[in-house]
C-alpha cells in the first residue's frame, strides 16, 4: 500500500545506520518484501549506506538462502563485494556463521574467491575453522583453490591454529587428514598449535595433534 503512494521513496535510507528498505527485509530474511522492491527500477540491490554491508551481505550474514537466490540473480550483481568497514565478503560471513546452504550457492559462482581476506586478513576457511564448522570447513577444503595452510596477517595464524585454540576436535582432524597441513607451524608469538591448544587446556586437541605426529 505504502509503495503505490505518490511521493515515496522505496530506497531511502534511514538516518542513524543508511540501512534501506531492501537492506533491512534482506537480513531479516523477508522473502516477499525482497522480491517485491527487486522488481523496482528505483531501488538499489547494491546501497550499503552507513551500515557498511550490501543487503546481499546481511542475508548471506544471516542465512538466509531465499533472499540469497534472489539478489544474485542480477547479471551485475558483485556477489564477491566486501563491505567498507572490515572487508568482509559475504562468503566470509557465511562461513563464519556456519551457513552451509549459503556457502555452496556462492562457491558455484565462478566470480566468488574462496580466498578473500578481510582486514585481518582472515579467510572464510580461517573463520569456519575458528568457530568450528566442519561442513562448512569441508566444503572449502574441496576446493583446489583454497590453501589450508594461509595464515592470517594480524597474529599469523593458520586454520589449524584457530581450530586447536579453540578446542574444536572434529576440525583439527579433518584439516590433520590432509598431507599439506603441518603441525608446527607458528604464528607471530611463535606458538605451535600444539602451544596454542595446551594453553588453552584443550588436552584432546593436544593428543590428536600429537598422534599425528607420531
């Protein structure tokens, strides 16, 4: 009702955030309300405003996969964007969150690169392994792309490293399983992720690395 009105305008931004209409419907997985602005001429699936994120960054951010589907189906669109604060991509949120449908639908565009680094320089491998998610982690790793061994530029950290400082024992096997991981790798305070887990009192973590090893 509100968009037949004369005088409206469907793309302005709010005055606190520079979130749009179609940002906010965007994160909060409003599908209906998406697809009805994305058929607007006047509404860009592109503003980021003051909130730094493209819509497509707050859905990808959220999972939500509909609202995903939607905005890349514009020929133009930049599924790969990061946004101007952190130079997060929406690949890199979505494997951060553990996002398992949203991170396959953006590693089938060739126009995606599995290997963005934000300002940490973190990539989406880095953030799956830190939080945890295997499937995520795994959906990565089977790409001929993606180097399990890329440190991050702020503490020098691997994927194996985040994964073991964080007691994630299901993530430290499944990266261990590949040949071209080391164990002794260290990052800028030269802790090992051996170091990195006893510090952290994640003693499986310590034997699996160590079995390892053997």
């Amino acid at each position: 009702m509100l968009l037949e009105r004369e005088g409206i305008n469907p793309d302005q931004e709010d005055t606190r955030y520079g979130r749009t209409p179609l940002s906010l419907a965007a994160e909060y997985g409003h599908e209906g309300v998406v697809k009805m602005l994305l058929e607007r001429d006047d509404v860009n699936p592109y503003t980021a405003g003051n909130s730094v994120r493209t819509p497509l960054s707050w859905a990808a951010w959220r999972g939500h996969e509909g609202v995903v589907r939607m905005l890349l189906e514009p020929e133009d669109v930049n599924p790969d964007q990061p946004d101007t604060q952190y130079g997060r991509t929406p690949l890199s949120l979505a494997a951060e969150c553990g996002h398992e449908g949203v991170v396959r639908m953006l590693l089938k565009r060739e126009d995606v690169n599995p290997n963005t680094v934000g300002t940490s320089g973190r990539t989406p491998l880095s953030w799956a392994a830190w939080r945890g998610h295997e499937g995520v982690a795994e959906m990565l790793l089977e790409r001929e792309d993606v180097s399990p061994e890329q440190a991050d530029t702020k503490y020098g950290r691997t994927p194996l490293s985040w994964a073991a400082w964080r007691g994630h024992e299901g993530m430290v096997k499944m990266l261990l399983g590949r040949k071209d991981v080391r164990t002794a790798t260290r990052d800028n305070k030269s802790q090992t992720p051996v170091s990195l887990a006893l510090a952290r009192g994640h003693h499986g973590v310590v034997r699996i690395i160590l079995e390892r090893d053997k």
